[in-house]
C-alpha cells in the first residue's frame, strides 16, 4: 500500500509540474561532465573559457588521484577552484574510482570539500565485485561496502552517489542489478545519477525516476539514435530517441538536483544549445 500511495503522488507531482518548467530545465545551471572533454584539459584556463562561453556553469570532475594523468590539471584543488571562480563557472560534483576511496578516501574528500564539491560519485561497483558479470553475492558484497564508503563521506558532510554502467545493468538471477541496489544501498547515504545512454539496454530515465521518488540527484545526458536494430550511435539532445520532456518532467519526482551533458565537445555544444531553449 505504501508503494502504491508513493506511485500515485509521484504521477499527481509529474501532472501539476508539466507546465511550470522552464528553459534551462529544472531551472537548474547547464552543466557538463570532463570525461569526454579531456583531452582538452591540459589547459584547464583555456578549457573553462571555453566551456564558459558556451552557456556551461557547472563542471562534473573526474578526481586525478583515481583518474589518473589525464586529469592532472585538476591536481591542485585550490587553484582548480580558482579558476572555475574566473569563468564563472562551479563543480559540485565529481566522480571517484572505487579503487581510491577503497585505499584513499580521505584524501579524496580532502579535494573534493577543497574545490566545493558536494557530491562524490562512483561509476560502477564493478571493480572487485564481478564487473559486468556479477553473481548475487557479489552485488550484496558491493552494496555492502559501498554503504560503508558512504557512511564516511556521510560523517565528512559529503554525499555519495552511484553512477550505471556495466555492472548495475546486468542481469542477476533474472533480475537487473540496477534494481537490486535499490533495495541493498542505503537511501540515507547513496543516492543515483542516472546515465541516459542506457537505454540502449532498456533502462528508461523517467520510469526509475517514478518507480523511486527521491533516491536520485543527477542525471548524465546524452541522446540516442534508436531507429536502428544493431548499433545507436550517440546524437546532439532532441536528435534522437528519448523524450526529454517526459525526462525532465519526471526528474523532479526522482529528486535531481543537477545534470550535466556528457558527449564529444561537437555534440556538447550542440546539446547545450538545445537545452538552453528546451521548455518542459
């Protein structure tokens, strides 16, 4: 009963907020995620500029201590937070690898907090626990440490969240992963961002955000052409298949609180235009 109660709010919220958005959807700064953009952070001045001047104020990081040399740029977090300040532009999330808040995760907070970050994000619970093919003891360990992980960025006055690829899309004794955590993670201390390409794999965006009021905060946006069987090759927002209406509309239900455009720089322009129009 109270599952259905829940539903039955979440539909009356997605009816009464179907014509209260505006462009910049949510009413929420545009934002993009670096990974695909970063070859073009050595140079992380030039690179903010350039964002910047796109309508972009809100950068997703990827931390160089787990990430590695191609983010060694964003090493320094008081003159990365700096030079966001001189472009106008903030980061209030940035993802981290398992493998450093396993082995180092208090530096790892010590950056984020550093530069502003609110929001520490992992992209897959897979290292260590099965990767994309995980048995169910493997997803119930995963959960288990990561609720761990959590409770300490919970005590640093941090917020941790969890990303889907590979391993939360699998299937699990004829279940999907991704479902599975929803019940294993805590909900006081992990929330999701949602990563829209994986409706490549049947999960849609709007029906998560429904199914769990609340239990997300992010969304990583890309398009997708799904008129072909076989391959659907990413696209610009609103050339492809996902209905970012319906998207944005249910996003508030699910409780998100940022997004952030994650393409090509070609496609990231073109996408950020397009949300700078979109009216929900």
């Amino acid at each position: 009963m109270q599952k259905a109660a829940a539903g039955c709010g979440a539909a009356g919220l997605l009816a009464g907020s179907a014509t209260s958005l505006e462009a910049n959807p949510l009413r929420l700064p545009i934002g993009s995620q670096v990974w695909p953009l970063r070859s073009m952070l050595k140079d992380f001045p030039a690179f903010c500029q350039r964002i910047a001047g796109i309508g972009v104020t809100r950068l997703e990081l990827c931390s160089p201590i787990g990430y590695g040399a191609e983010f060694s740029s964003l090493a320094n977090a008081k003159e990365v937070r700096k030079i966001l300040s001189d472009h106008g532009l903030k980061s209030e999330s940035s993802h981290f690898s398992m493998a450093e808040l396993r082995h180092s995760q208090e530096k790892s907070i010590e950056w984020a907090k550093e530069i502003g970050i609110t929001q520490m994000i992992t992209a897959s619970l897979g290292d260590g626990n099965g990767g994309n093919n995980p048995a169910l003891d493997q997803v119930k360990k995963a959960a288990d440490e990561y609720n761990r992980i959590a409770d300490v960025a919970a005590k640093a006055g941090l917020h941790q969240g969890l990303h889907n690829e590979g391993f939360e899309i699998s299937m699990v004794d004829g279940k999907r992963t991704y479902d599975l955590l929803f019940d294993l993670l805590d909900p006081k201390l992990v929330k999701f961002q949602f990563q829209m390409s994986t409706i490549t794999a049947g999960l849609v965006a709007a029906d998560y955000f429904t199914r769990y009021p609340g239990r997300f905060y992010s969304m990583h946006l890309q398009d997708v052409d799904m008129s072909h069987d076989g391959q659907h090759p990413q696209v610009a927002l609103g050339q492809g298949g996902i209905d970012w209406v319906k998207t944005f509309t249910a996003a508030k239900v699910g409780g998100v609180k940022n997004y952030f455009v994650e393409q090509n720089w070609e496609l990231t322009q073109q996408s950020v235009a397009y949300l700078k129009k979109l009216r929900v």
